[in-house]
C-alpha cells in the first residue's frame, strides 16, 4: 500500500513554499503525500554509508551528492517554480549537471537517484516513483532493501527501465555515471551488523 495523499486537491510548488516546515511533504503530479515520520536507526545507518562513499568518491569531480530533505523539483515544461507540480526528496540524489542547482535544491532530473526502503514507503518507491523517475528522464534509479541485502537497479535505456538488475549486498556495484564510482555493498551489510 502506497503513501495516503494529504488531501484531494492537486498543488503546486509555490503552495508547498508555504506550508509549515515541521510537516514534509512531497508533490508527484499535484499530489501531497506527506513523509513518513523519521527514519528508522537501521535506514539512517544505510544512507550514511551510502552517502559517504558517494561524496567521498566525487571529491574533486563535476557531480554532487546530496541527502534528503533536499528539494528536487521536475518541471513538465518551462512552468516558473511556483507552478511546478512535482518535487521529491529521494534519500540521496547526484546530478551532474551544476546547471539544474539552485539554493532552493535542485530543477530538473538528477543523473541518479537512490531510495532506501521501508515498510511504510516501500510501495510508494517501487511503483508511483519508479514510474515517475522514468517520466523524467532519470539515467539511474537504485531501490536499497535492507530486510532483504538487496539492491534493484533501474538503468535508462532508450527512454524507458529495462529489466532491473538485481545484486545481494556484497562485492561492489556503481552507476554508469559517475564512471568509475563503485559503491562497497559489504560495507553496507556491515552497516546492519551493528
């Protein structure tokens, strides 16, 4: 079962702007589906290691990691900011392009987005943001199960996800872009262990 939305009505950006800032939301075609409550200590500890390997393998390169809440805003057109319809807040998200960056967070599709699983957000991340992500041109979407020590990886080819590839959490695995980044998943199972 998915994230209930907020409400019926759809929204844009510019009303998100004005919510209260202790309520997280994220807006998928208009829709507010509020956040879960805070991670888990065993989801925390897996985007940690994910996120620093990521941002210690791009010392010194053009792409940028960032870790949620960080605002990833994916406009259907030229819309001004207020009019977007859609942003996310995947738990960690690279873009390499600086162009899509701004202090609000970021416009336009990151070159690769991982999400860490959880029970209440599960089926949120396999289907509706899944579908999404491919919408807009997402290269790389990763999808990390912890119960499982699992990673399911979705790469753009033209235009669409092909059959994901499956991998268990040992040996090492790395996106297409950044080239040559590879991610220890043992590290990450070790992460677990603790």
């Amino acid at each position: 079962m998915g994230l209930p939305p907020r409400d019926q009505h759809l929204h844009t950006y510019g009303e998100y702007l004005s919510w209260p800032d202790d309520l997280r939301y994220e807006l998928i075609d208009g829709r507010a589906y509020a956040m879960s409550p805070a991670p888990t200590r065993r989801h925390q500890e897996i985007v940690g290691e994910l996120f620093g390997q990521i941002h210690n393998q791009l010392r010194g390169h053009q792409c940028r990691a960032y870790v949620a809440p960080f605002d990833v805003r994916l406009p259907r057109g030229n819309e001004s900011d207020d009019d977007i319809n859609t942003v996310v807040q995947p738990d960690i998200a690279v873009f390499c392009d600086p162009s899509r960056l701004d202090e609000r967070g970021a416009r336009g599709a990151p070159d690769w987005i991982i999400e860490v699983l959880s029970p209440g957000t599960a089926s949120h991340d396999q289907l509706l943001k899944r579908d999404l992500y491919e919408r807009h041109r997402v290269a790389e979407y990763w999808l990390v199960h912890p119960a499982d020590r699992l990673v399911t990886v979705y790469r753009l080819l033209d235009g669409a996800y092909g059959k994901p590839h499956v991998q268990e959490f040992a040996g090492s695995l790395g996106p297409k872009t950044p080239h040559g980044l590879q991610v220890d998943l043992d590290l990450l199972s070790a992460a677990l262990s603790d």
